[in-house]
C-alpha cells in the first residue's frame, strides 16, 4: 500500500490563499451592504490580514502596536476617522453641494465627509481598488486599537490602567502641549503602544500637523477608546455600503463622463481628426519637460535641467511652476481639471501652436498632420481600466480616434535594485489570476543605460494593493520561472483596455503603439525599504524625467 504524502504548504501559497480570501470576502460584505469589522462578519478579514502579514503593516502579528504601518494608514484615510464609529462608504452622491467640507487625506485623491461626530461618508469613485485599500487600512488600524485596548483595560467593568488615564488628559487639553507635558505622554504612549519612549518620539511630529501639532496622542486615544468601548458596552464599529455605491459600481459610470468631457474639448478645438497620444503620467513632468527649460534659463544659469527639474518638484515653488505653465497655456496646452469624480486630471497638448525652438526638443519632428498629446494623472488599480476602456471608445458611437500611442509612466515597487531604479517591462501579470499581458514596449533598457540609474527588464506583476504585499509571495515571484521584477497596480488593466480596443473592438488602429516604464519607490523585500518607511524625497524626480523625456522623444521623432 502506498504511503499518503503529508504535503504542506508554503509560506507563499499561504499568502497567495490569504489574498484570495480577503478578495472573496471583501466583495461578499460589499454585497450584503454592511459589516462590523471586529464582530463575527469581520473575522475572515482580520485572519486573513494576519495570516499575509503585509511588509507594510510590519509588526500586525505582534502584540506592540505597528508605527510605520500606522502612519502610513493615518495618511491615506480622512482626518478624523479614527473617532467615528461608523464609515459609510458611498458614491458621488452630491455630497459637494452641501454645507459639509470635503475631507482629502494627504496621500490619496478620495473626498470624505464628516456627517456627525460619529459618521464618516468616504467617495469611492475609483473602483473596486479603492475599496479594497480601504478596506484593508480600516481592518488593520482595528486590529491595532484592540491591541491598545488589551493593554490599557484592566477588567471587562471598563478598569483603565494609570498610563490610559493620564494620556486621556493630554489630549483632553484644548491648547498645544509645552515640551515637559508632550514627553510626559510620550512616556505613558510607550507603555500603552509596548515601544520605546525613542521610536515614539521619532514618529510622533510625522502625525502632527500646523493645526494639530499632537495629533499622534488624538489618533493613539481614540482608536483606544473605541475599542474599550466595543468591549465593555458592546458598541461595535461599523462600515457599511451606500446602495448607489452598490447600484453604480463597475459600471464605469465616473470614467464614462470623464472620457466624454475629454473628447467635447477635443471637438471643440477642431483636434479630432488628428494623430493622438495618450500618455498616464503625473501633471508636471510633460509640461516641464517640454518648456521649463527655455522659460527658467535665466533664472537658473547654467545649471542642468535635472537641477531646475528639482527645484521646481520642491514644496514652495509655485512662483517658478506658474511661470511654466503660463508658458505651456500660451502654447497649446489645454488644462482640464477633473469633474467627474475620477480625481484624474487632465492636460491636452495641441503641438501644432507650440515653437519648438522655444523648447527642450528644438529637432522635433511631428510631420504635417501634427500629434496631439492627453496627458493623463495617476489612475487607481482597477480604475486603469474604466479610463482607458473608455477614452479609447469612439465619440458618439462612430468618429473613431487615431490614437497611435499609450504611454504609462508610473511608481511602483521593485524586487531588486532600490528606490529610484527604472523598470521596463514586457509583460504584466495579474496577481490572484492566470491572467497575463505580453506586449511590444516601445522603450527598451538600452535607452536609459548611462544615466547614473540602475535600469532592470522584465515582466511586471499588477497586484491587488500595496496594503497586501507578502514578502514570501513576492519572493516566490522573483525567483522562480516568472522572474518577476517588480510590482505595480495598473499595467495589467491599462493592456487590457488597449487590446481590446485594438485587437477586438477595432475603435483604434490596431498597431498602436505601447510604453511602460516604472521608477521604483520601494522594494518591499528589503527591511528598511518598504513603502511604510517613507517617501522618496527628490530620488524620484531624475527617473521621472528621464522617462518622460524618452517617452516624448519618440513621440517627437528626435533622432
């Protein structure tokens, strides 16, 4: 008789299974319409978060709360919602034209609300991704609060240590702590947190801002104070919903408009007969590198273009970036700021107005039918696809678009090499399916090669999120015969729209050309690395440009 193999599991397809799950559950608790995260309808969310144990939650499966991971969370979510007790995810459900003042987090376009001091409205405009991303950063800062509330409640008749207690009266103070009274409830958060008075110190004026310089207390108390109260009186937390968000979701509702505003403007300016070429990139790096250049160089005597490409990413230079985009306004550029909810901007290029000599590319070549750019910002995950799909549509159902190009310059996480390296991929694989995109990229490694930036090629994963990287996961990407070299969100999306525009919908001419290029912000294998220890400062601009000057390079035929 044969012997039954015991056959286990690895730490990668542990993850892989995690990921999955919190996927499937995700998209059960948005169908039902409502759950509380940590009663019984939230617990596969928090196994399955716990099991992943993402890179950028670092220490989740640990009894000390998580800082970096916190931070990084505190970031993306709304000011406040740590003292809600219920988040309603909705649609655009007119929100704007009310007395309530939109929210932005610091680090993610959505538009949140406060209703009461118990309810947060949040916009989900973006897609299935963005409810995933918040979804995962509620999960995770709810395991963390129960983590505070284990070390401060002494006995279920709601008994609170010393530290919670004097910590309740730092923040109950209406006016800025002076340097002894903040150290001092530095001290009693350390022991609430199980850190260290030091790695407390280091994080806590990253949460503060000029309003709320102590905003690290605010957010340690209230997490608290939620979930010793759904402990002691049962008041559970709860995310639910709205049934439009439910109604309109994956009916590309928002990108519909937003595609639609796009080709009005076309229209009116008589460019839709013309070459197009679409490019996703940020708002800055095509205006500038096409005209920053020639208006600065006064201002900015021979110094090379990566340095006035510096100084105009720094935070106070809005008097220079003005000064370029006046110029680029003055030359063909057409500025469409978003109104349909996507939170994607949009900037059109008409070269035919531009002078070239007035310009970083004064041997551009554009031919007589001149090409017209649609710079588009940063899309969200899934949301790739709702853009795309729908630019690439026809106008009014039969004036179909020459769109010769679509170029993604993007940021995404890399799995050898480091922060500010170039990645060129010539595939997209899609996480959690056997999905998988090869294409003909335009650009390839040799052109960046000798630009002091380590250049890598290869295929690409799109995941999820970035809230569900696992290192073991990762690994077993990069190292077995996938050979993936990196990690991003979109680029499986975006092929998708192109193909079966292309190829099957026939509403683009099917040899269209594509570019992907991705500068790395992080490498989630490496401790240290991760997206959770902060940005990338100016590393980021020279990769930036680079890209986007080869990108525009080609468009302009510079030899």
């Amino acid at each position: 008789m044969k012997e039954t193999k015991n056959i286990s599991r690895s730490r990668s397809q542990e993850s892989s299974a995690a990921i999955e799950k919190m996927y499937i559950t995700m998209r059960h608790l948005f169908n039902r319409g409502f759950y509380k995260p940590m009663g019984i309808s939230g617990d596969t969310l928090r196994e399955a978060l716990l099991a992943l144990r993402p890179e950028i939650y670092g220490n989740i499966a640990e009894e000390k709360v998580e800082l970096n991971g916190l931070l990084y969370v505190i970031e993306r979510l709304p000011v406040g919602i740590e003292e809600c007790r219920f988040i309603n995810l909705t649609s655009e459900e007119g929100y704007s034209k009310s007395h309530f003042q939109a929210i932005v987090p610091p680090k993610r376009r959505r538009n949140c609300y406060r209703i009461d001091e118990e309810q947060m409205n949040v916009e989900i405009t973006r897609g299935r991704s963005d409810i995933y991303d918040i979804l995962t950063h509620l999960t995770f800062i709810f395991i963390e609060s129960h983590k505070i509330r284990n070390r401060v409640l002494l006995d279920d008749a709601g008994e609170v240590s010393r530290d919670w207690f004097k910590l309740e009266q730092a923040v109950s103070q209406k006016k800025k702590l002076t340097l002894v009274e903040k150290e001092k409830a530095i001290s009693h958060a350390a022991n609430i947190l199980g850190r260290t008075f030091e790695e407390v110190l280091d994080i806590y004026d990253a949460f503060g801002s000029a309003a709320a310089p102590d905003r690290f207390l605010h957010v340690i108390f209230w997490l608290g104070k939620l979930a010793i109260e759904e402990i002691v009186d049962d008041n559970k937390r709860t995310i639910t919903f709205s049934p439009i968000l439910r109604e309109r979701l994956g009916h590309h509702i928002h990108g519909e408009i937003w595609a639609t505003n796009i080709k009005e403007v076309l229209k009116e300016n008589q460019l839709l007969d013309r070459p197009i070429h679409v490019i996703s990139a940020n708002m800055h790096s095509v205006m500038n590198s096409i005209f920053a250049t020639k208006v600065l160089k006064t201002k900015f005597k021979d110094k090379p273009d990566f340095f006035i490409y510096e100084e105009l990413s720094k935070s106070g230079a809005n008097a220079v970036r003005n000064q370029v985009e006046e110029a680029a306004l003055k030359f063909g550029m057409i500025s469409l700021p978003d109104t349909s909810g996507t939170n994607i901007d949009v900037q059109i290029f008409d070269t035919a107005k531009i002078d070239w000599a007035k310009t970083s590319f004064p041997k551009a070549n554009t031919g007589d039918k001149k090409p017209v750019l649609i710079v588009m910002d940063y899309a969200f995950g899934e949301q790739a696809y709702e853009t795309i799909d729908e630019l690439l549509k026809p106008f009014k159902k039969d004036i179909l678009l020459n769109v010769e190009s679509v170029s993604i310059m993007g940021k995404a996480g890399i799995l050898e090499g480091g922060k500010g390296d170039i990645m060129i991929p010539n595939a997209h694989i899609n996480e959690g399916t056997a999905d998988n995109y090869f294409f003909k990229n335009e650009l390839t490694a040799d052109m960046f090669e000798g630009n002091d930036i380590a250049v890598f090629a290869g295929p690409m994963v799109t995941v999820l999120g970035t809230s569900l990287q696992n290192r073991d996961l990762l690994k077993f990407f990069h190292e077995s015969t996938w050979g993936i070299i990196g990690l991003e969100m979109e680029g499986s999306y975006y092929q998708k729209a192109i193909q079966s525009a292309s190829k099957i919908r026939k509403s683009v001419p099917h040899d269209v050309k594509v570019r992907y290029a991705y500068y790395a912000s992080d490498n989630p294998l490496e401790t240290g690395s991760t997206l959770a220890s902060g940005g990338l400062g100016t590393t980021g601009v020279k990769p930036t440009y680079l890209i986007t000057i080869k990108i525009l390079e080609q468009i302009f035929n510079v030899k």
